[in-house]
C-alpha cells in the first residue's frame, strides 16, 4: 500500500476534517506558522471528502431561498492558501504507527487502491453524522438536513410537492399527501428549517391560485417536552407557542414509530401520508473513531483534555462535534456541540499545537456559553443572550447579526448581505429545480437508453 508523506524534513501536521474546528485550526496555523510554513519547517495537511466547509446555521436561510447556496460555503483551497487540501475519505486511524489511511474522493469503485499518510501530530475533526434509528420506511424516505446538498434538495423537494398539488386539483387523496410535511427532531436545525421552508411555501402559495396556504399540514415531533432545548425552557414554550399560532402542529413527548410507503405513524396513535419527511433528531460521532486506536467514551467520542490534547497521548488533538471536551465553566459535564464552542475551541487547539511546536506551555480552553439564537422565518426569531431574552423581529436581527460575523472571509460576508440586500428588494424566486438530481435524464432520453418519460 502506497504512503503518502510530502518530502523533506517538515514536521508533518494533518488535520482530519474541514469544518469548523478543521478550518478554524488550519486558519490559526497559518498565521501563527507563516514563517515556518514559508521555509518548509512546517506542513499542514487538511483532509476531508469536499473542498469546502459548510455554514450550517445558515443552511436554513439557503433551503428557503434567502441566501443562494454558494455563499454559505467557504472553498479551502481559496481560505487555507499556505495548506495542503486533499479531498478523500479516512477509512482508518493509526495512532501507533502515526499515519491514516486514506480513500481519495471519486474512487467508490472496488479495487482503487487506498494509501497510507504519515504525519507528526494529528488533529482530529471529523465532527459527526445523523444520527439515525431502525424506523420502518425511514431510511427509504427520510431527509436529512446537515449539508448545502439536502439544503437544496429539500428547497427544490418541497416546491416540487406543491406542484404535485397544483397539478392534482381533483385528486385529494394526492393533494393532501404532497401538502403535508413532517419534520423530526425540535432542536436549532430542525425548528429553523420548518420555520423557514413554511414561511416560503406559504409565500409561494400567491403563485399556486388552486392552493390555499390552510391546505398545507405542517408537523413537527419531539420526543422530548420542548423544543429548541438550546435557548431555555421559557422561550422554548415560546416559540413552540409562535410555531402553534402559524398553524404548524408541535407534538412534543411523542415518537415517529414508522414511515413506511410515505405513511407516518406517530406514538401518539395519529397516523397520516405526507409526501415529505426531514429527520434532524440529533448525531453522533464519526465512526470512523471507532477503527481507531484512539480512546473513546461510551458516546463514541474522543476523551479529550482541556488543552484540546486526546487523553493518554502525545501530539493529537481534538475538538468540536467528536470530542468529550470537559466544560471548567461548571455549566456542564462537557461543552456543548455547536459552533459558538468549535469556533473557539479550534483557535485555541491551533495555538496550543504552536504552543508544542515551540516548547512553550499550552492553555486550557475555558469558555463560558454566552447564549443562543434561533430564526423562526423572515423577521421573527427567538435569542437568550447572556440572559437577556428577545423575540420577533430584535431576535432575527440579532440571530443574522451574529452568524454574518462568524461566517469566514469577507468576500462572503460581503455576497450574504447582497443577497440579504436584494431579498428585501424583490420576492424569493419559487422554482423547483427537481431535475438536478437526474441532470443525465434528457440526453439519456434523446439517446434511445430511457423509454419513461
């Protein structure tokens, strides 16, 4: 099996993942090591599937047609200028031997030969992954809602339902089915979501005259008493109280027991067809971690130290999504998964590496939560912020505010507010574009290779 390591004497970094705590500490390196990354002391390495990192808390923005979807991604190759990217998949790490194995990107096909990457201190941020359950129908049906990818694919999903019910006026069997959307799970990603995509679908029903905006069906299930856990029970009733108010129905302490043909059944005995089913209930660390020689917890994730160091073991470093980092602000056993802590977590995991690098001592990361917001749709919104709570339109504004400040690069900073600037100009653009998932379909057809049309 071939190994890939660059050439020369450079103390070899790899980072595993280019998200946020990925990019962030590939972005502190840079300007912490530019002299030593200039003479080739130094080499960082970033490894992850695609060549940019996603904005997620502005995924729900993009699905509903606010932001166009290439603005809530930063390329790597344009932000980490002084690192090495390599877009593939680590199928395997070996902490013993200092090296991973590496699947590269576009070679699903079996016989591709995988090779090894050796490296001297290692940065693992792979994050994590949906977290799913053996449901009847789920796997066969269900959206997820963790990448630009699905944010498209629900945007263009959604609107393609309403012109299944738009074309179907006799049949009401059909129209309901289309009309009726069931998302999974209450916390930030799910609640934005539906909060969005309604509020698009109920501007879009001015272009569909046989749809009543009080014919659509919006549901959501929690299986926990609140939702949007993040922002306090208060505003969490509150805003389940906004949701209600719009028609959409909140059903809190309640299961999804099967989906089964598009047929929901729920545990608290409602049963009903829906033509589309997001699921957003929670994650779970890479499991990747688990092929590893790496100590985990019993979540599956890396034990990590407050210095951002992984238990036990020298030179490797972990945060964010897949790592239990210990919280010595005493709000909490471990800091919570969200970007507000990865964002920083992935600061000081850079300058604890310079801190290795140059023999000095590192730093703990200590980080009190400052607070949450959550966008309910265009102007209204929800926040607790250092206890201060807000709602409507104060809380929308504060929740773009803060998220257009933490978005990387001001070239995309500057692309968000024009679109921002634009929307308040003119109306979304309410277009299905349900092709792009068969964009081979019509020369497949003028070929003779396809007979359904």
């Amino acid at each position: 099996m071939a190994s890939d390591r660059t050439a020369g004497s450079a103390k070899q970094i790899l980072i595993i993942g280019g998200g946020y705590v990925g990019m962030y500490t590939a972005l502190r390196l840079q300007k912490k090591l530019r002299g030593e990354l200039r003479r080739g002391e130094v080499a960082v390495t970033v490894i992850d599937p695609q060549s940019y990192m996603t904005y997620q808390p502005f995924l729900p923005e993009a699905a509903a047609g606010n932001l166009e979807p290439r603005h809530v991604v930063a390329p790597l190759r344009k932000v980490l200028k002084r690192c090495r990217v390599v877009n593939g998949y680590v199928t395997r790490i070996d902490h013993a031997a200092k090296r991973v194995r590496l699947r590269p990107a576009g070679t699903k096909t079996a016989g591709v030969p995988e090779r090894d990457v050796d490296y001297d201190m290692l940065v693992v941020a792979l994050g994590s992954i949906s977290r799913t359950l053996p449901i009847p129908g789920l796997a066969e049906c269900g959206i997820g809602f963790k990448t630009v990818e699905e944010a498209i694919f629900l945007r263009n999903h959604v609107l393609h339902q309403l012109d299944i019910a738009a074309s179907n006026a006799g049949d009401e069997e059909i129209r309901k089915r289309a009309l009726t959307f069931v998302f999974v799970g209450a916390g930030f990603a799910g609640v934005e979501a539906m909060a969005e995509l309604e509020d698009m679908s109920r501007d879009a029903c001015k272009w569909y005259p046989t749809i009543d905006p009080g014919e659509m069906r919006w549901v959501m299930v929690e299986a926990t008493d609140r939702i949007l856990p993040e922002v306090g029970p208060e505003m969490g009733q509150r805003s389940a109280e906004a949701l209600r108010r719009r028609g959409i129905e909140v059903k809190m302490e309640t299961l999804l027991k099967s989906a089964e043909k598009r047929h929901i059944v729920l545990s608290d005995g409602d049963e009903f067809d829906a033509g589309t089913l997001v699921w957003t209930a929670g994650v779970k660390p890479h499991p990747v971690l688990g092929d590893s020689d790496l100590p985990l917890d019993d979540k599956g994730r890396l034990k990590a130290t407050a210095e951002l160091t992984v238990e036990g073991l020298e030179h490797v470093y972990s945060a964010g999504d897949n790592a239990a980092v210990p919280d010595l602000t005493d709000t909490g056993d471990f800091t919570a998964p969200n970007a507000q802590h990865a964002v920083r977590q992935a600061r000081r995991l850079g300058d604890n590496i310079v801190a290795d690098l140059h023999g000095k001592p590192r730093k703990q990361y200590v980080h009190a939560y400052v607070g949450s917001v959550a966008s309910l749709g265009l102007h209204k919104g929800v926040a607790n912020v250092y206890g201060i709570k807000l709602r409507g339109f104060p809380a929308w504004f504060m929740h773009r505010t803060y998220h257009l400040s933490r978005m990387p690069t001001v070239n995309r900073k500057f692309r968000i507010t024009m679109d921002w600037t634009l929307a308040s100009f003119f109306r979304r653009e309410i277009v299905s574009l349900g092709e792009l998932e068969s964009p081979r379909f019509e020369f497949e057809l003028a070929a003779g290779r396809r007979e359904d049309v």
